[in-house]
C-alpha cells in the first residue's frame, strides 16, 4: 500500500477522529472509570443541595460554580494520567514515529474527553436543575456550554502537567498544585473582590475564576451578557493555549 | 528509494550522547536493503540506541546516519519505517484488533481505506499467530503475545525497514522458529530489510548479515560464516567471545 510520503499534516481530521475514537473505546473496557466520571458530579450536587438544605440561595450560586468545577477537575486527572500512561508506555514513541500530527494527538484527546465532558455535565445540570431545584436565571444551555469549555480547560491542563511528572505518584499531586489554588481563588468561597489585593490580583490571571464568573452571570441574567461572552472567551482561549502547550512538550526525539 | 550506493542504512561518525555518557563512539556500518541484518551484543552495549536512532526518535545524535535515502527521523520516512521497542508499546485495555484498527487507521486514515486497512490488520494478526486472540484485551494476554501485538503493528503498512529491538525475547523455541521464518519471508518476498536486535547468540546464525556491538562500538561486521571462520570458531558466540578478548588484548598492548 502506498501511502503519502510527502510528510505529516500537522492537522488531519481522519487521524484525529481515529484518536478520539480509540481514547473512548479505551474507556468502554473501563465501565468503573466511566461509571465514576458520570456518577460523582451527580451524587456531589446532590450531596450539596442538602447540606444547604436550609439556605437554597447559597446552594443556587456554589451549586452552579460546582457545575463548571466538576468537568474541569475530572478531565484533569483523567487527561494527566492517560496522556502519562502513553508517555510511560511507549505508545506515544509509537505513534509519533509513525505519520501522526501532534495535533491529531491532542485533538483527539480534547474530542474524546470534551465528550465524556458533555455526558458528564448533561446529567449534574440536568437533575440540579429539574430534579434539585437549581435556581437559573438564564438558560441551562449556557451552563452546559460552560461546563464544556471547562473540561476542554481541564483536558488541556492535564496534558500540559503531564509532561513534568514522571509517575502516576506525581501526576495526581499535581491536581492539589494546580487546581486548588484556583478552587480557593476562584470565587467559590467568597467574591473575589472581597480577597486581599493580591489574591484578587491573581485571581485575575487564572482560568477557573472566569469558569465561575461565566457560571454566575448565566445564575443571574435571563440574556447573555457582555461579561458572561468575555468570560466564555477567556476560559476558551486559555483552554487552546494550553492545548497549544501540551503540544509543545510531546517531543519527536527524546534523550 | 534506496541512496546512490544501494544500501538500506548508512552510518558514518554516528554517535550518541545521553546525559553525561557517550553511548555510540563514532559508528560506521552499513545495512543492506532486501536483508536480515543482525545487531549482536550484550545488553547496555547500545543496541537500543542504535536502533531508536535508525527509527529517528532519539535525540542527540551528530555524525550520518542515512536511512532509506534520508537523513534518519526524516518525516518522510515515518510511513516506511516499522518500528517495535523493546517494551511492548500496545494499549492494554484495548483487544489486540482495536489496537491494530487504531494504528492502521493512523497509517491509512480515511473512510475509503476502510476494506484495506481491515485486511492489514487481519493479515498483520494472522503472520504473528495470534487469531485466536484477536478479541482478547492487550492487558490479559501472556508478555510473549503482547510482544507479538506490538510486532503486529509493525507489520502494518508494509513497511520498507523493520526495526525491531530484541522481538524474540521470553517466547518459546517454537514461536521464534515461526518469527524467524516469517522474517525471512519478508525479506525474501517483500524485499523487506530487517534489523534485528539480540543478545542471544544463537539468533545471530538466522541473520544474513551480524554487527556485533560491545561498549559502543562495532566489533565486527560481516556474516555469520565469515565471523566464524575468521575467529576459527564453530559458533558466532565463539567467535564473539574471540573478538572481545583480542580488543582487550590490543588496548592492554596500547597502554
């Protein structure tokens, strides 16, 4: 058979689809793992719509920061161990000694698991909003968009951290690194302007606290605002910027 | 295809760094095309190296090395090359024809490709005996079937060069038998060139062609007959032993 010998496209959407689709077949012989990745969120906001049982207020705004949360710290430590896991294998040797792009790659991770995302938010916002009496405002549909682009956010992050841990051990210590400075700074347990100068200040610069604000403005406005699209923007931009990251540290030739 | 000289592989200066060591010493040695090529010595000698330079995956490498007419890690080179590391670098919580799908799918994406990659992979799984495992998750098979998945991949996409590290490692006599004819086959009747890694002596008499590595550098290069008559031996593991105790015995008159 002869294939192009013209090199690899850094981009093909075949190559990229056959990725996705064998990140998820993967995940079909782990029926746990997936039993846990849509089961959790669920159980969580349930768990949290009665433990404010008696201040429904303050469930509608953590309840709905936690419906953009969930995603992003899922598909982080599932994205930062089975990007480890090919890295440790030697498949990831594999492939890019074979004609795949790196985007093909990363592409591929971010469409599987930006599924798994959508699954994933689809049931929490679902039952928070018609089942726990989730108080939205605005459309449903805005917190899923939300959600989603947070799990991409989360999926790249994962990929990113990958490539500087050289276990599992230290993959998953990477999720209190990176992901609670940002829990504790994004606003979930008290309004950022509220935080000491600096903290706000950094709060400013990391992605979950537009996550959040983006979640918040669909709580409290019927229309999309001006400040929810800017949120949107961040937390997408962020999302491709780190992607473009992780693509970085996927290296042809190692040592 | 082949360059001007009509060899496979063509090394000159070829070395190696990795970290402080110096792993190749400045190797030169050519692979014929269409030949089953030998790479003989005891382990941490560099074998490895040698093949992942051929294979363009390692970094650090200065001096020549021409692999099928380009410079080695050439992109054009990536569908041409069929490369299996020592490790077998398969997915494990995927069956032996999901993993096959997959990686045919990057060497041949695309809908219309759909009736031939199916017949590379049957094909592919049929030359290393492993039908009856076909359904049969990665993950659960025996260490030697896993390094025959990882064989199989290779095999897909006909490659031009087959780099295989150590592939007979931990299999029984019958199934090296079968490997090595189905080696044989290939280059025979595809005109396939093979290098073939081992650190058992007895392979050695099966190559058409042996280098024999020790401490970085190449020790001999000829074939198997030639070494042993050269050495006055009955076997190549004589003759191995032969031509490291004179190399020892010229450095000692050296000093």
């Amino acid at each position: 058979m002869s294939t192009t010998t013209t090199g690899t496209p850094p981009l093909s959407a075949a190559r990229t689809l056959a990725t996705a689709g064998r990140v998820l077949r993967q995940l079909t012989h782990d029926p746990r793992t997936v039993a846990l990745l849509l089961l959790i969120p669920v159980l969580m906001i349930t768990l949290l719509r009665y433990v404010f049982d008696g201040s429904p207020q303050t469930f509608d705004s953590i309840g709905a920061s936690l419906l953009g949360i969930f995603p992003l710290i899922t598909m982080f430590l599932v994205t930062s161990i089975a990007t480890l896991r090919e890295r440790t294998s030697g498949t990831l040797e594999r492939l890019l000694a074979m004609p795949l792009g790196k985007g093909d790659l990363i592409a591929g991770y971010a469409l599987a698991f930006g599924a798994v995302a959508i699954v994933q938010s689809l049931l929490a916002t679902a039952l928070s909003v018609w089942a726990l009496g989730l108080d939205v405002t605005g459309s449903p549909w805005l917190l899923l968009l939300v959600a989603l682009l947070d799990a991409l956010l989360g999926t790249a992050l994962g990929l990113f951290v990958s490539a500087f841990a050289a276990s599992e051990f230290q993959a998953v210590q990477f999720m209190p690194a990176v992901i609670f400075p940002q829990l504790l700074l994004c606003g979930l347990f008290i309004a950022r302007d509220r935080m000491a100068p600096v903290l706000e200040a950094i709060s400013n610069v990391l992605p979950m606290s537009y996550a959040v604000d983006g979640m918040n403005e669909v709580l409290h406005h019927t229309e999309i605002t001006g400040h929810f699209i800017r949120d949107v923007v961040i937390v997408a931009g962020c999302a491709l910027l780190v992607l473009g990251l992780g693509a970085a540290t996927l290296r042809r030739r190692t040592t | 295809m082949m360059n001007s000289s009509g060899v496979a592989i063509e090394a000159r200066g070829l070395t190696v760094v990795r970290g402080s060591r110096t792993v190749l010493k400045g190797l030169d040695f050519t692979v014929e095309p269409g030949r089953i090529t030998g790479l003989l010595g005891p382990s941490g000698c560099g074998k490895s190296t040698l093949m992942r330079a051929v294979a363009g995956t390692q970094a650090k490498v200065t001096g020549t090395l021409e692999v099928l007419g380009s410079p080695a890690g050439h992109p054009a080179l990536r569908p041409r090359i069929g490369y299996v590391t020592q490790a077998p670098s398969v997915y494990t919580d995927l069956t032996v024809r999901q993993n096959l799908d997959y990686f045919a799918a990057i060497l041949q994406p695309g809908r219309r490709h759909r009736e031939d990659r199916r017949a590379a992979v049957t094909r592919a799984i049929t030359e290393v005996d492993l039908s009856s495992h076909a359904g049969d998750l990665a993950g659960t098979l025996s260490g030697g079937q896993r390094t025959r998945v990882s064989l199989a991949v290779a095999l897909l996409g006909t490659p031009e060069l087959l780099v295989l590290d150590e592939p007979t490692v931990g299999l029984d006599p019958v199934l090296r038998r079968d490997l090595w004819n189905l080696f044989h086959s290939l280059a025979a009747d595809r005109g396939t060139t093979l290098l073939v890694s081992s650190h058992v002596m007895d392979e050695a008499e099966r190559c058409h062609r042996l280098l024999l590595m020790r401490e970085g550098a190449i020790l001999a290069d000829d074939t198997p007959e030639a070494l042993r008559r050269g050495a006055g031996t009955d076997t190549v593991e004589e003759a191995f032993l032969h031509l490291v105790d004179a190399a020892a015995t010229r450095q000692e008159n050296a000093r």
